[in-house]
C-alpha cells in the first residue's frame, strides 16, 4: 500500500521492524532454572492474559525462553488466535514465537492489541504453511509489511484497549470464583459422610442405545435426535447433530424420555473427559453411550450434578479395550454410590448450584459482549480503511 494512501501519521513497516523474534533455545527443560512452562494448550483464544501453566520438570524436548512482558504468539493453527503477554520469566513450547516490540516503530503495550487484530491474524493464516498443522516460519513473517499508527495514536488505543481487557478480565474473575464457589458446594454435599447412599445401579433403570443400519435411508433424517458422543458438548441436550425416524429407533435404537442422564462409556474422549450430559426432549442414542431414567427417589438434575462431580474418580476407573479404545465398563460405573437425601434437600442443593451456574453464564455474556466491543474498536476504528 503506497504511503500516500495512508491515514495522517501512519506508516508501512517489514514486521522485523516491528518485533524481534526472541529465539533463545533450552534443550533440557528441567535444567533450565525456571519456574513456569507454557504450552499452546495454556494459551486462551482472543486472550492476553497467561492464567494456566505447568512445570518444567513435566516437558522435554526443546523449548523457548521467555522474559515478563514478552508476547508468546502460537505460530502452529494461528486460526486459534492463541497470543498471551508473560506475566512472569519462563519457558515455553518450540510451536511457539517469542516476540519483543521494537520501541521505535511500536509501543510494547500496543503490538500485542495490534496482532489480536484481523489484520495481523488474517495475513498470519494465510503465510502458515501445511496441511494438518499449518505454521508460520519466521522468514516469512518478517517480510510481511503492516500500516501502523503514531507513537502517540498507539498510546491513545493502547489505553482504551487496557479497558476493555479490564472489563473483560472482571468477568472471568467473577466466572471463576462462581465455579470455585460450585466446586467447593459440590464438595461439601457429596463427599460429607451421608448416612444413607445407594449404589448407580439403582438410582434408577439404565439402559443401552444402537445404531440403525446406514444403509437404509428410512430409518435417518426423522425428527427424533439421536445422541452420539459427538453431541455431548453441553450439560442440556435439545437437539443431536443427527436424527432418525420412529422405524429408525424401532430398528436399531431405543428412545428414551426428556431428563434422561446421557453418559458416554466407550470412546476416546474418556481419555481425559467424562461427559455427562441431561436430555432436553425425547431422544434416541447409540451404543457408546448408556441411559438413566432417574427414580422418584431422585431428582434427574440432582443424579446429573453428582456425576459431574465424580468425572474425576469415573476417569480414574476407565480401561482400554485390546485396540485401545478406552472405556467405562458397567462393574466400574456401579461401582459408586449416591447419597440418599430427601427431595427437598436435593431441591435446595440445586437451587444453589443452579444459581451459581447462572451467575457464570450471564457473566459470560457480559464478557462476550465486552470482547464484542473491543473487537469493533481495534478491527473497525483502528485497523479497516487504513487506506482513506
């Protein structure tokens, strides 16, 4: 873009003009003196904030250095927009760059606001090279030239940018003391040492899902959900990626009524999630999945908070068949057990949790629409139309 096209103040810079790619290398990561170790997996989409990070003594191979206020930018899949600023010296993964602003041409407060940008992450997906894990090579990256503003109009939208990030960073502040507060009312109701508990097998009738044959298309695209573990993303279901017929269910599936607690028990998700999910509407399901019609002992909200909190020792008893697909067998999901309590005590169990669940979900919201308006400033004010 020719300078004369620009907006008064801006002007075009090569991005080894704009940053430097700090590639200070460790190979034995345990050796390396530091606390901290960050992986891509620690990195939030469309965030800057670090709040997760592991040890160095639990990765091998090498990594990267970095120092507080570098950016740690993922170059492997950018289309995850994973970019954080270091709080703290540490390590980090080889998948990563390690940037540091150049004060000449860019604010260090303002170069990770501008690589959060469309602008910036667009023309980042589009140089990744690969099919599987595209990533950006550096030597292609520092010839990529950019538009930026004035020293003094970065400061401006560096400041305004601190806001909503602040605003943004309050939400998730709420969201997670509200899971905490969930977390430890969990603890205390079903750990505490109720005298009256019964078994999983008998908090209600389980039952077992199918398939229908594929190759008949009568028995698909109906209007009753069939629930895989594909579907079983959210802790309400009303709806499954795929439906099928009434003779569909007939002649391969089992159709269970609305509150039905869904549980995967074979797949490789139970690697490391155990997901437990309650039904919305009537549905149908498959045969990696097993089906609880809760008694009236039992409230079905109640039976699905308990085997929310119980994923944990559930992915402790999974196993792994002779090709490797992990599963729950049916000994070791009876295996627990669930406390006896009356249906007003469950009542107001759920009321609390459901409270706090709220509270996440319209903090959420509020976070959502905070991003929303930091997202029109820097992509709509900021950086489109450059060309004016």
């Amino acid at each position: 873009m020719p300078d004369n096209k620009l907006k008064p103040g801006w002007k075009i810079w090569r991005f080894d003009q704009i940053a430097t790619n700090v590639n200070v290398r460790i190979d034995k990561p345990s050796e390396s003196g530091m606390e901290h170790y960050v992986g891509l997996e620690h990195l939030d989409p469309d965030s800057l904030r670090i709040r997760r990070w592991g040890s160095p003594d639990d990765v091998e191979a090498t990594k990267l250095v970095f120092k507080k206020g570098d950016i740690i930018f993922g170059r492997r899949r950018a289309y995850q927009r994973k970019l954080g600023v270091a709080e703290f010296d540490g390590i980090c993964s080889a998948h990563a760059m390690v940037l540091r602003a150049k004060p000449d041409v860019v604010l260090p407060e303002f170069l990770p606001f501008f690589m959060q940008s469309d602008l910036f992450m667009n023309r980042a997906v589009e140089i990744s090279v690969g099919s599987l894990s595209p990533t950006i090579n550096w030597k292609t990256l520092v010839v990529q030239e950019f538009a930026l503003p004035s020293l003094e109009e970065q400061r401006k939208a560096a400041e305004a940018l601190e806001l909503f990030d602040e605003q943004s960073g309050a939400f998730e502040s709420l969201i997670a003391t509200a899971r905490q507060l969930q977390r430890a009312l969990s603890i205390d109701h079903f750990d505490a040492d109720h005298p009256n508990r019964v078994s999983v097998a008998n908090v209600g009738t389980w039952h077992s899902g199918g398939t229908p044959a594929r190759g008949n298309p009568s028995y698909w695209g109906g209007s009753i959900p069939w629930i895989s573990p594909k579907d079983m993303k959210a802790a309400e279901l009303g709806s499954a990626t795929e439906t099928v017929t009434p003779s569909g269910v007939e002649a391969g599936s089992k159709l269970m009524p609305a509150d039905t607690i869904m549980i995967v028990v074979r797949g490789m998700i139970l690697a490391h999630t155990f997901p437990v999910a309650r039904t919305l509407v009537p549905a149908a399901f498959n045969q990696d999945m097993k089906a609880l019609v809760v008694s009236d002992s039992f409230r079905p909200k109640y039976i699905q908070y308990w085997f929310e909190h119980s994923a944990e020792r559930y992915l402790q008893l999974v196993s792994a068949s002779s090709h490797g697909t992990k599963r729950l067998e049916s000994d070791k999901l009876f295996s627990l057990s669930v406390p006896a309590v009356s249906l007003d005590e469950q009542d107001e169990f759920i009321a609390q949790i459901d409270a706090l669940r709220q509270a996440c979900h319209q903090a959420e919201q509020r976070r959502q629409d905070a991003l929303a308006v930091k997202r029109a400033f820097l992509n709509g004010r900021l950086f489109s139309e450059v060309g004016e």
